[in-house]
C-alpha cells in the first residue's frame, strides 16, 4: 500500500491550523484545480467526527465522485478521514498536528490501496503516488497561507 507522508511547519496557533485543515471550504479553495464541489453530507463549515462529505471532482479528464467520513477526531491534536466510496479501493488520510517553536507542524500520512489489481500498482508507480502529492502538497500550502495570514478569520470563527 502506497503512503504519503508531508511534514508542514506553520506559524499559527494549532487549534487554528487544525481547525483550518478539516474546513470544508478551505478544501474547495485548495482544490480549484479539480473544480472540487462538496455535494453532499457536510458540505460548508467544519466538518467532525462520523460525520461525511461527498466530493465530485474532476480528476484526469473524468469527473467522479469520493465520499469520505471522519473516523477518528482529538481536537487539536490528530484526526483521519476514510474513504467510504470512490476511486480507491480504500484510503486512509491521517492528520497529525504538533506544537513547533511557537508554530505548529502538520503532518499528514495518506495511504491508500488503487484498484485493478496490478494495473492500479503500475499506475501508482507511474503518475498516481505523484499526482496524490502534489495535491497534498497544494492543500498544504493552502492552510499555511490561511494560518499565517488573517485569511483564516474567513473561514473560521473561534
């Protein structure tokens, strides 16, 4: 099973940071570049735990749709998403949130299994691992613009 594994250091309070990294609609601004909607469940504000949120997405030219729900939820420490329907044949989205120097790191572990069997691990090899990074990475950079600015206030109220 391919993992993801990105480390972020940000300068902002982890409740924030936190906060900011399960917002609905702070993932559809990270997300332009698909045209990510939330269509149903949970789909503005803060999302929680058992709670879901169904994406549809375009992704390599074809539109699909990805449900995911929270499975685990500490507040601000840790929480993790799965994959309840879509694409993979299952994926696990672990968020880790740690004070640093007055800031705080993120640290995210994305593991998930492709489907079609061999076809998917080639794929992996080939584009997906990359491709799933550079989203990540993007979302990332997203919550740390947000955290280090007055942006968040936008998105969340304390």
């Amino acid at each position: 099973m391919p993992r993801i594994e990105l480390r972020t250091e940000i300068k902002a309070d982890k409740k924030v940071v936190f906060d900011l990294s399960r917002s609905i609609d702070l993932h559809k601004i990270s997300t332009e570049q698909t045209n990510e909607q939330a269509i149903a469940g949970k789909t503005s504000g803060l999302i929680g735990m058992d709670e879901s949120v169904t994406w549809r997405a375009k992704h390599f030219g074809i539109y699909q749709n990805l449900t995911s729900r929270i499975t685990e939820f500490d507040r601000p420490k840790y929480f993790a998403d799965e994959m309840v329907k879509g694409a993979f044949k299952e994926f696990k989205h672990e968020h880790h949130f740690a004070e640093l120097n007055g800031g705080t790191l993120m640290t995210d572990f994305f593991d998930y299994k492709s489907p079609f069997g061999i076809l998917g691990k080639l794929a992996d090899k080939l584009f997906l691992k990359k491709y799933m990074t550079e989203l990540l990475t993007e979302r990332n950079r997203i919550v740390k613009e947000f955290a280090e600015s007055e942006k968040w206030k936008e998105l969340i109220t304390e």
